[in-house]
C-alpha cells in the first residue's frame, strides 16, 4: 500500500469514527461540542442541536464529558464506564454503543478531540492586518 | 519608585518601548540594540513602559483600539494633549473629523465610527496620560544615565515625544535619540528639524550606527556622522539617502531578557499569546523587480538580503532554548519569506525537535509541497500577499500572480493545517465595481477556506501610489486629517514630511459606495459561513466521494467513477483545458471529446472554478492535517458502517 492511500485510509478511519461518535452522541441526547475542552466551549462554536428525545433518556452531559476524556486517556471504554458511568446516566443501550468503541476508535476520538481544539489564535497583530 | 532598583545600575544607556503598541511581543529593534551595546561592553537596559501602561488601562480597551481604522492614530492622540498642551476645541474636532469620521476618510472601513464605549475607553485612556509619564519620570534613575533611545513604530510616536520632551526638561544632560519605522527619511529629518528636544534620529537601520554612536559617546568622542544617522548640530543639508544593504549574519541575536522580565515575571497581566520576534531578512525580493502599486514597506531599503540558513537556525535555537518556557510562537517580522528557505532553512527547522509556532509572510504562488513543508516546520499561520481573485486588480497592482492560483493556495492551506491571514483589498484608483462581482460570485464556493478581511486601501509614503501618483491619476495627494490633530503646530509642508498614511482624489467608478457595502457584506457572509462550511474528499481508488456541506450546495454527496475521478484529481492543482485533453489522450483516449461536458457538469456541481479555461477543483483531500467541522460528521455516516 502506498504512503498516501496509507495515509487516506487512516483519514477514513478516522472521519467513520466521528460519524459513529455523532450518531451515538445523538442517541444520548448531547452534541459532539462535549469534546471541547473549556475554553473553546464557552465559545458556544457549535450550535448543533441534538436529537429531541425523552427526559429520562438524556444523559448528565459533565459526567459524560469526563467518562469520555477518561476513555481517551485510558483507552478503556470498559473501565472508563464503571467509573463515571452512574454519574453520566447512562442507560444500557448508551452503555452498549460506548462499548463498541476500540480501542483504535478511541485514538481516533482523541486526535478528533485535538482537532476540534486546536484552532490557533493569533497571538499578534500582523502589520498590514 | 521600585524600578529604579531593578535596572541595571550600570546602564549607561536606557531603550524606551512607549505605547501605544502591543505588549505581547518585546520589541526587535530594542532587543537587537542592546546585544549589540552588550557586545560592546554597554551596559543597557530596555524599558518596556507600554507594560506599564497597559497595566493601567488594561488589555481589552488597548485591542479594542487596535480595531480602529490605523490612519486615524488614535494611539498617538490619546498622548498628543500631553505634548502640545489642552484645546478643547481641538479635541473636539478629532473626535469629529476623525473617530466620527466626518472627513469621510474610511468611508467603507466598519469600524470608523467609534461607538460610544470605545470612545470613552479612549477618553480614559487619555486621562491617565499625565500620570503615567509623571511614572516613567519616576521610574528610572535618569540621572545616572547617558543615553535615551526611544524607539517609534505605529502609534508611539506622540509617547515617545511627550516622554522625550519631559526628560531632555528635567534631565537635560540626557542625549534624546530616536529610531524606528517612524522615522525613516524625510519623517526623521522633520523630527530632528521641528523638536530641539532631539538630539539624534536614525533615519533606517540602526544596529551598528547606533552602537558607533553611543560608543563615541561614551567615550566622549565626537560621534561619527554617519548619513544614515542625524545628529544635531552636524546635519548635512543634503537629503540624506539612508540605509546600505548589510551583511545580515552580523546581525547580533535579539536579547528580550529585559521583555520577559518585565512583561511576565514583574507583571500582573495574562502571559498568555506572548510571542517572540525575529527577523531572517529586510527588503523585498519581488518589490525589486515588482514594487506592487499599494505597498508601503520599504523605502531604500527594498534591496533584498537574508541570513544565511544556518544563522537562520542557530538564532532559533538559541531563542527557543532561552525564552522557551515563556513561549514557543515566533512572528517573524520579513516582509516576505526568502524563497532559498524552501530549500535550505524550513528543512531544517523541520528536522528540528523545536516544536515552534511561527508566522512569516510569504507570497501566494507557491507549490503544494511547500505548503507541506511550511506545515512541517511549523509555519502555522502566515501572511500571503492574496488580495483579490481579480485577475484585472491583481495585475494593477502588479501582484505577479492569477485569481485562481490564489485560490488554489487557499485550498493547499486549509489542506495541510497552514492558517493564511488575508485582506480582501478594495478601492484602487481604476477599479470598476465589475472588478468585485465578478469576485463575489465565487465567495460562495470558496466558503470552507480560510475568510478575509476587507480592507480599503490607503496611499502609505514610499508605495508607488504615494511616490508616483500621477501615474495612477491621484491627485491632490494630502496627510490624512488625523496629521492635523497631532501636528497641530506644523504648516501643511511639514505635516505632509512627517505623515505615513495619505489620502487622494482619483477616479473611482461611480457606484462605489453601492458595490462597498455588498462587498462587506460578502466578506461578513463568507466569514460567517466558514465555521461551519466542508466540502471534502476521500478516495478508495475506484471511487471518489466529495462531501458538500456548503450553503451553496447542488448535492450533499458526489460520486465520481473513471474519467471524472481522474478529471477531478487531476484539477487539484490548475490545469487548462489544453492540458487537460493531452493528458487524457493518454489515459482515456475515448474520453477526449467529453472533457468540456464532464467539466461544466463539475461546474454546474460548483465543485470547480474555471477561469481563463484553467480549471481547479475545489474539494479538500482529507489526507493531510484537514479534518471537516463536526456540522458534518453525521451526514458522511452512511459512507461507512459503524458497529
């Protein structure tokens, strides 16, 4: 395989990743903003609105933004779930799509995480700007 | 009173950054002026005062005025009354004339009215000016030294003179010397000729005449005229031609130990987005042979000269491994990027383990491997000269390159991760409001890449509109108004050698004004929708799936199979139509006549420009560093099946 379908196909990868990290945000009624760090939240940059959904089936989204950020650390969807799990409210069927996520899904959601926070600002002004 | 302490008892020679001018960054020619003096065995210290400054009024009302139009200095008029004295009237008037804009300079510029909050930050600003250089009085140990080097870009100007001004008073036995972009040529033979206060000005580079100069001095001497360099009672009455190109290796390492010191280690400000400054070459490569038509940034000194490579590298090392700690973001401060570091320094700093942000400025008409390399060695953001997609503008400015291929430099960039900051210049003196729709038509499809700002172009001294305006029919060539509000002592002739920034009349097209607003308002639109626009590809080798999720969509998902694959990919860089169809002789001869069809059908998509018959796709690859915006992610779902 040469570098650049090499290269391609790891991109692929990665972009099947956040659809199926979309799609399952959706279920759980919170929008893919849960991966922005403080900073850049507080910048409300998306204003996605997740699917509508019953009360009882919309998850606490901190614990659910920590539960993530421990799978990513850890790369232990498992264990990332026993611990935060009752804190984010997750149900089984949430508890069941986490699950599916491997362990190369969860690098994958760790450089997408980095992507979404890594604008640069500009930290001068440039002289004809 | 504690700064008096803190400096360097020994300094003979005190380096003086007066606002108003960003805190973030130390100051270059500062910081260069003291290695050298170092070298010399001077003791010098630099004394940020716009820390100060900026300590007292605070960080957000200074970025609020950095806001404002440039050519209304509003900077420079917060210090003015400290100078020349009060006059109500006169204030009023500024206020008027320039921040309301009632001499309708910016007529187009957003932000030329001030609204009624920055007005009184401004006011504020203004109020604390007596104070505040009763502080810098204060805050040195003027008596111990010998030498005051006051260096003046941009807005510091008033500043540094009313400083200036206040010292030569209560410390006469002071030498006053001035250098800095402000006082190039005919601006520093003015400065010299209006304020006896002054006893030097650098009128271009200063490093080593500065350093013969305070040398002699302190040796009491008698300094050595240099023409670059005005010393009272020795000026020459011949206009002085400043600058002679220098050996740019002998340039010593910039010292911003004193910045560091100051800005973090002493200040309560936020140390965040602080950069370093460094400068690899002066002058222009293509302004020597294309001086473009609005660019005012070089006088005599177009010449173009660099550093070597490996002295390129070694200061970078040498600063990353000094300041690291306090920041990693490097603006170098070239007006353009030499082109031999595409061969010799960006490898290198790309095989370094420095993990550097750096900003350069850079012209657009590079291949896509040197934006892969600009990448690599971490030029994150830069500053390419792009300016328009008019091919009839570029070429009045005399840009040297096409709309399109500005267009594919775009692309390339959002491609590999590198942020372009751009302006979308207006205004020139022969435009047709043609000139910008046909432009505007694109902004749409062009809506994923990195926006612009607008800007209104001015006449800058030393730009060819400014040396040679008849040529470009302007006529009646004055300083902008703001000159009169702080100059107010000197006639026209003497405002007229001291302005920077100036203001013409030439024929403009007569709907002007209509076309200004839709042009703004596209900009804002385009900027707007950058947020959240993709349109992206991902190939498997059979088939290539283009993701749009632009306004300007026809279809959400395109497929293209065969000719139209190859067709697409192949348009990644401009390629005519002439082109084109030998190539595809070779690989799908039966497919030569359908080109055009197959074309207009991925223009009809607007998934390509065409311009000239030189095609461009418009699709980013998602091979390299570009990742879509999470808007998209769940609509390209269906192209995969997630467990």
């Amino acid at each position: 395989m040469s570098n650049q379908n090499k290269s391609q196909s790891s991109r692929m990868r990665m972009l099947a990743t956040a659809a199926k990290l979309s799609s399952v945000l959706a279920v759980m009624g919170v929008s893919n903003s849960i991966l922005l760090n403080e900073a850049n939240a507080s910048e409300e940059k998306d204003e996605i609105k997740p699917l509508e959904m019953k009360k009882e089936d919309k998850v606490d989204e901190a614990g659910l933004k920590k539960l993530l950020n421990h799978a990513i650390e850890s790369g232990d969807m498992k264990a990332a779930i026993e611990k935060y799990g009752k804190e984010a409210k997750l149900n089984d069927k949430h508890k069941e799509l986490l699950r599916s996520f491997t362990k190369d899904e969860l690098k994958d959601v760790e450089q997408i995480r980095d992507y979404l926070n890594g604008e640069k600002e500009i930290p001068f002004r440039t002289r004809r700007g | 009173m504690k700064d008096k302490q803190e400096l360097n008892l020994s300094s003979k020679v005190v380096l003086v950054n007066m606002p108003i001018v960003t805190s973030q960054t130390p100051s270059l020619g500062l910081s260069v002026l003291k290695s050298e003096l170092d070298a010399r065995g001077i003791g010098c210290s630099v004394r940020y005062f716009n820390i100060d400054y900026a300590e007292r009024v605070g960080l957000d009302i200074l970025l609020d005025l950095e806001q404002l139009p440039t050519a209304q200095l509003v900077g420079d008029w917060i210090f003015s009354e400290n100078l020349w004295g009060k006059d109500s009237s006169r204030d009023q008037e500024y206020i008027e004339q320039v921040l309301k804009d009632r001499a309708n300079e910016h007529p187009h510029h957003d932000n030329r009215c001030v609204s009624d909050d920055v007005l009184s930050g401004i006011w504020y600003c203004r109020s604390v000016v007596d104070e505040f250089i009763d502080h810098c009085v204060d805050a040195v140990d003027w008596s111990q030294v010998k030498v005051v080097g006051f260096t003046s870009m941009f807005q510091q100007h008033m500043a540094s003179l009313a400083l200036a001004r206040r010292l030569k008073a209560d410390f006469p036995h002071l030498i006053i010397a001035f250098g800095g972009a402000n006082c190039a040529s005919d601006m520093g033979r003015v400065l010299m000729e209006k304020f006896d206060f002054v006893d030097a000005v650098c009128l271009g580079m200063g490093e080593h005449v500065f350093g013969d100069f305070v040398t002699a001095l302190l040796s009491n001497k008698t300094p050595y005229n240099d023409k670059n360099f005005l010393i009272r009672g020795s000026i020459p009455s011949l206009p002085q031609i400043a600058v002679k190109p220098e050996n740019m290796n002998n340039i010593p390492f910039p010292n911003f130990d004193d910045f560091f010191e100051q800005r973090v280690d002493q200040s309560s400000l936020s140390d965040e987005h602080l950069s370093m400054m460094v400068e690899t070459s002066r002058g222009c490569w293509w302004g020597q042979k294309h001086h473009c038509t609005f660019c005012g940034l070089n006088n005599e000194t177009m010449n173009y000269r660099f550093k070597s490579a490996e002295r390129a590298m070694e200061e970078f090392v040498y600063l990353t491994k000094k300041y690291g700690d306090y920041t990693k973001t490097i603006a170098v401060v070239d007006n353009i990027i030499p082109m031999d570091y595409l061969r010799t320094f960006l490898p290198k700093l790309r095989d370094s383990s420095l993990s550097l942000d750096i900003f350069y400025e850079t012209k657009a008409n590079l291949r896509k491997e040197h934006l892969k390399l600009y990448r690599d060695a971490g030029l994150n953001i830069i500053q390419p000269g792009i300016e328009s997609f008019s091919n009839r503008l570029l070429k009045m400015m005399k840009k040297g390159i096409t709309g399109l291929q500005n267009v594919q430099f775009l692309k390339w960039c959002r491609e590999f991760g590198v942020r372009p900051v751009w302006n979308y210049l207006a205004g020139f003196p022969g435009e047709v409001a043609n000139d910008h729709y046909q432009q505007l038509e694109w902004f749409p499809l062009l809506s994923h890449f990195t926006p612009p700002d607008v800007s209104w172009i001015r006449i800058d001294r030393f730009s060819p509109y400014h040396s040679n305006p008849s040529q470009y029919g302007i006529k009646s060539l004055r300083p902008f108004s703001a000159f009169k509000f702080l100059y107010p002592e000197f006639t026209d002739e003497e405002r007229a050698r001291v302005a920077y920034y100036f203001i013409g009349d030439y024929e403009v097209a007569h709907d002007m004004f209509s076309y200004s607003e839709k042009v703004n308002r596209a900009v804002h639109q385009w900027q707007d929708a950058f947020e959240y626009s993709a349109l992206f590809y991902f190939d498997d080798e059979d088939t290539l799936t283009i993701v749009d999720d632009r306004d300007c969509a026809v279809k959400e998902q395109i497929k293209l199979t065969g000719v139209d694959r190859w067709l697409y990919l192949e348009c990644d860089q401009i390629r005519s139509i002439s082109k084109l169809k030998s190539k595809v002789l070779e690989r799908y001869p039966e497919a030569v006549n359908s080109i055009e069809e197959r074309l207009q059908r991925l223009l009809d998509l607007k998934v390509m420009l065409v311009d000239d018959d030189k095609y461009l796709s418009l699709a980013v690859s998602i091979e390299h560093e570009y990742f879509p915006p999470q808007h998209t992610w769940d609509k390209v779902a269906s192209n995969f099946s997630p467990a």
